[in-house]
C-alpha cells in the first residue's frame, strides 16, 4: 500500500504553493476498476478530517482497510495491491470503496 499526501502545503520549500484544499469531501474513481492487480484510490478533504477508507466486495463484506487515521485537508491517493486484511490476493471482480 503507497500512501501520497500533498507536500508542501504552506509552499515554505520555495516551490510553488499548493493549490487551496478543496470544498468538499470527495472520493475519486479507482483506476482500474474491475480491478484485476492493484488500483489507486484517490480522496480529497476540504479540511482535518479522522478518516476510514474502506474496501468492500459486491457482497458488502469488507475486505480490507485502506487508510484511516487523522489527514490533512488537500488530495490524498492509495494504491490497494489487491489483497484483502490477511494479505491473500483478491478475485478480480468489482470492488466498493467507502471514505
């Protein structure tokens, strides 16, 4: 699992500054879904949220946790590797995400 936050926030480094965090929260599309290998799922909070992004198959059985904890406001992307809480690789098939 690869977890991407947006750097810089404050654009202190010298780069240019971040873009303002966003007025909604919002949960992208992953790609690629169906998802046959890995995916990335990518989330933006329109401030500190305490979050849960969830996996769920068709059935609505959760398969895996993604992220949870304390993030900051901005755009945020995980790769899911397509293994469920146990670490066995998942059926391809469609898949749920729940933020």
């Amino acid at each position: 699992m690869r977890i991407t936050r947006s750097p810089d926030p404050a654009g202190v480094a010298g780069g240019p500054a971040t873009p303002p965090p966003p007025r909604s929260f919002q949960l992208g599309r992953a790609y690629p879904n169906p998802v046959r290998q890995s995916t990335t799922i990518s989330y933006q909070l329109p401030k500190a949220s305490n979050i849960s992004l969830r996996v769920y198959n068709v059935l609505g059985q959760q398969v895996r946790v993604l992220d949870q904890g304390q993030r900051q406001a901005g755009t945020h992307s995980v790769r899911w590797d397509g293994r469920d809480e146990a670490g066995r690789q998942v059926s391809a098939g469609v898949y749920l995400f729940r933020l």
